[in-house]
C-alpha cells in the first residue's frame, strides 16, 4: 500500500500494516467526533508517525499512485472534522 502525507512524502507500507493503521485512523475519527482535541493531537501525531516509522519512503524518481492520502500534519481540529468522520479515511 502506498500512502502519501500531504505536503511530504509517499511511504510503502506492507498489506501486515494496514490493521494498525485502520486502528489508528479509527481513533482519529473517534476523538473527532467526541470533540476532543487533545485527542485528536496525540492520536494524529501518531497516525503520521507511524506511517513515517513503518513505511518505505518512495522515492522522487519512483511514479507510483497513492492508495491513501493523508491530510497534511498542520490540520486544524476544525477541519479534521470534516476528514475524519463515519469510516474515517480507510473504509472498514
């Protein structure tokens, strides 16, 4: 799976990797919707890290499509809002 952080870069994540960062996802969308931003802070700061951490950053000579976009670190509690909601950005 690849998958892009807005503004950085794409990372290659192995298929064993992507129930944890369903998991992860999951618990963004659950901070989100239950308001809590504190929440939100920790639980997308370790969702990017956790990309950044296990995946194989792809690299600038390499084409290669993102299977998932991630929004960029700096978004706001607002507009996390409007991202991570319902399933969130990985569909169950």
């Amino acid at each position: 799976m690849i998958v892009r952080i807005s503004g950085e870069d794409q990372y290659r994540l192995a298929d064993d990797q992507t129930d944890r960062l369903n998991e992860l996802d999951n618990a963004v969308v659950t901070a989100c919707e239950g308001g809590d931003e504190a929440a939100y802070e920790r639980t997308f700061a370790e969702l990017l890290d956790f990309v950044r951490t296990n995946g194989t950053r792809v690299g600038d000579d390499e084409l290669e499509g993102s299977d998932l976009i991630l929004p960029p670190p700096d978004l706001s509690f607002e507009e996390a809002g409007r991202a991570f909601s319902g399933e969130g950005l990985i569909p169950d």
